[in-house]
C-alpha cells in the first residue's frame, strides 16, 4: 500500500492508534499559514495566491503538515515494549530478507514492511536504472561536496530546525553523525539494482523511515520540549519534501519554463527520485511524475510554512559546516575538509544572500570563492569528459565501472550508518 488518501487524519488514527489517537489532528499549529508574509519571496506571485485562495488544497496541505509516517510511527510506538534491540534486529532481517524471514513477526513490522514490498504500479524499472547511472557519475564527481547546503538550509527556519535542536546534533560530530546516515541513503540509491527489495538503498530507506519515526514518537511524548500546538508533528512529510523533490523540482520548473515535456533524461531523474520518496514513505502527493504538479506541491510546501528565526539554527549551521566526515586526519583530509568548508561557505551565501548568512552565522571571506573554485573546476572538467567519453562505444559501461567504483569507495570512507537515535529514551 501507499499513502493516497486525503484524509490524512483518518489514515494516522487508523494505522497508529497509539501515536495520533491522543492528538487532535484538526489544530492549525503555528508553523502553518494560509497567506503570505510581507517579507516572503513568494509575496505577489499570482499563481501561488490563487493556490492559497483554495480552501481544499490548503486543507489538505493543513493536514501533511501534521502527516508523519504512520507505518513506522506505529512500529516506533511497540519499542518500549518489544525492546530496542530486538525490534532492530527483526527489522534488519525483514529489510535484507523478506518480512516472512522474520519469526514472530509483530503486526506493525508485517504491515510497514508489505507496504514497501508492493511496488507501485507506475514504477519503471528501466527509466530507474537509467536515471542511477546518470546520478552515480554526478555522485562520482560530486559526491564528496554539495551535502551541507541541504542540511543547512533547513536551520534557516525554526519551526523545521527544532528536532535537530532537541536530539542533540548541536556538534560537528552529531552533525556529521546526520549527514552520513541521511546521505548515505541518496548514495546508495545510485548503485545498481540497489533499490530492489533487498538492495542497499531498499534497506536504508526503511531503516531511515523508522529512525525518523522514534525521534518522531520520542518529541511527542516530551511535552516540554515540544509543543505541539506550535510545531505540528514533528518531521513531517512537507519537511521532508526537499529529499522527495528536490531534483524532481529543478528538473520540472526547467521544463515548464522552455514549455516542452520531460527528455529522456529528466524522465528517468524523476522516476528515480521518487521511487526512492515512495519507499521512504512519502505520501502519493511528493510522486508524481507531472511536472506541473511537482512545481505546485513545491510552491504549497513553501507557501504555507511560516518563517521564525531560532538562534539556535546557526549553533546546527555551524555544526553543519565544521563537521568533519573524514575517515582520517591526513594532510591531505585536513586540506581537504579546510576547502570543502570555505566553498561551502560561498555557495551558502550566494544562494541565501550575505544579509542572511550573517544572521545564520556564516560570515563567508572573499577567499572562499578561490576554495571554490579549486573544489569545482576538477569536477566540472572531470564530470564533462567522462560524459563524453561515455558516448564513445564501449565507452559507457566503463565510465560507469568506474563510477560505481568511485560512490562505493565514497561509502566505505565515510563508515556504516547506525540509523538510530538514543537507544536510551527506549528503553
């Protein structure tokens, strides 16, 4: 199954009893809004008006505001009492093998683990596996270098930022900690055959979805930390857009704008991307392959988050960009991780402005455009070449060997992600 309805608060008390029964679903927390701010960047766009003008669109956007992962939420809700350690290795096994693999199954583990086992009818294998073979000679060239700005422009509002703030990645190694489990999902996925069930990305999704889902049940229960009538639930699905649609939006707003469909290319970057969104469990909302209604979930998620400044974000911002995802302190890392931090702190400037990179902390030094450069000319020159040469015959299958080679060296670099939070509050 996948989550399709429009009735998100049927669905939650339904599948999750035990999380959302004791919620009411029908409050309109603070981060939500239904018009646009005088400082918004979307103030005056028509189209984006006449959107929030719909009272059932905005209704139903009220309501994936409050939209977790009920599946998993309802997972997370049984480790108290099957236990932390049991409940991982019966996940484990169920994500590698099967969920009939797994003796004494509990019901929730059976229905999270059917729902990711059926696949949609939409899927196309063949546009999937053309589209990670495009995505792994990027990730090849690349993969080592754009994977802070993400993270970090989440901290710019603190109505998203607050989980983060709460479970303890306010360090460069949590961040780290972070960055590595979530990125290495996206690497994953860009190997072959790795999002079939069983495959390495298969595995990490639902891994991903559950360590979501105990941080998730875990702030619900913390009444003091988390206000609920404020921040909604948290992690929710229109926080989690920006991994559902990200490329999936660039690629459509650039087709819209030339008035043209999908190429080939596109077409297969979105069957990808959102083949991974579904088995992270995003609702059917974040998979389309409409370019227009792509650009528009994009606009509603934007539209109808409220922006509040938390000084807390640039404690994560710094974090964020100090973090040091090295395997070892080697000349060669440490010069590495000095230019990988400069280039981050141009690139987070130029794209939020140097007003609110001052405000977020990032006070980026005109020598970072030279850090810059140095981290992107070898990729852009080395990323062109091997793209041309993938066109020669024969050319493609050993552009790609090296490829993979390139993203699975990247992931043994980086470690093994635990995809977990403090077993403790568990316990």
């Amino acid at each position: 199954m996948s989550y399709s309805t429009q009735d998100i608060t049927q669905l939650q008390k339904s599948l999750a009893p035990e999380v959302y029964g004791r919620l009411d679903l029908s409050i309109v927390p603070e981060r939500f809004r239904t018009e646009l701010g005088d400082g918004s960047v979307l103030q005056g766009n028509k189209k984006i008006q006449a959107l929030l003008n719909d009272p059932q669109k905005v209704e139903f956007f009220r309501q994936l505001t409050l939209m977790g992962d009920p599946l998993a939420d309802a997972l997370a809700a049984r480790i108290p009492e099957l236990g932390f350690k049991n409940l991982r290795v019966m996940l484990e096994l169920a994500v590698k093998n099967g969920v009939d693999s797994v003796k004494d199954a509990p019901p929730e583990l059976i229905a999270l683990m059917r729902s990711v086992e059926q696949e949609p009818e939409w899927v196309d294998w063949e546009k999937i596996d053309f589209g990670a073979e495009n995505a792994r000679l990027l990730g090849a060239m690349a993969g080592e270098i754009v994977v802070r700005i993400a993270f970090m422009m989440t901290y710019m509002n603190g109505y998203q930022g607050l989980p983060m703030v709460i479970t303890g990645a306010l360090t460069s190694e949590s961040a780290a900690k972070r960055m590595k489990e979530t990125i290495s999902t996206f690497k994953l996925a860009i190997l072959p055959e790795a999002l079939k069930k069983g495959g390495v990305a298969y595995q990490s999704a639902v891994m991903v979805r559950v360590m979501h889902a105990m941080v998730r049940m875990n702030l619900l229960q913390r009444s003091q930390a988390w206000d609920y009538e404020v921040y909604g639930v948290p992690i929710p699905q229109v926080d989690q857009m920006g991994a559902a649609l990200a490329v999936s939006y660039a690629v459509s707003l650039k087709a819209l704008k030339s008035g043209r469909k999908f190429n080939k290319y596109e077409a297969a970057a979105v069957e990808q991307s959102r083949y991974l969104a579904h088995l992270l469990g995003m609702h059917n909302q974040f998979l389309s392959d409409d370019p227009e209604q792509i650009v528009e979930t994009w606009q509603m998620c934007q539209a109808t988050l409220r922006h509040k400044f938390d000084e807390r974000g640039r404690d994560l911002n710094d974090a964020t960009i100090h973090a040091y995802r090295r395997k070892n302190n080697s000349m060669y890392n440490r010069l590495f991780h000095f230019l990988d931090v400069n280039a981050t702190q141009y690139m987070y400037r130029k794209i939020v402005g140097r007003k609110t990179a001052r405000q977020m902390g990032v006070h980026s030094k005109a020598s970072d455009v030279m850090s810059f450069v140095a981290m992107f000319t070898p990729v852009a020159v080395g990323f062109s070449s091997m793209f041309l040469l993938k066109k020669v015959p024969g050319g493609r299958k050993f552009i790609d060997d090296i490829a993979i080679h390139r993203v699975k060296k990247q992931l043994a670099k980086e470690g093994q992600a635990e995809y977990k939070t403090n077993e403790k509050n568990y316990n």
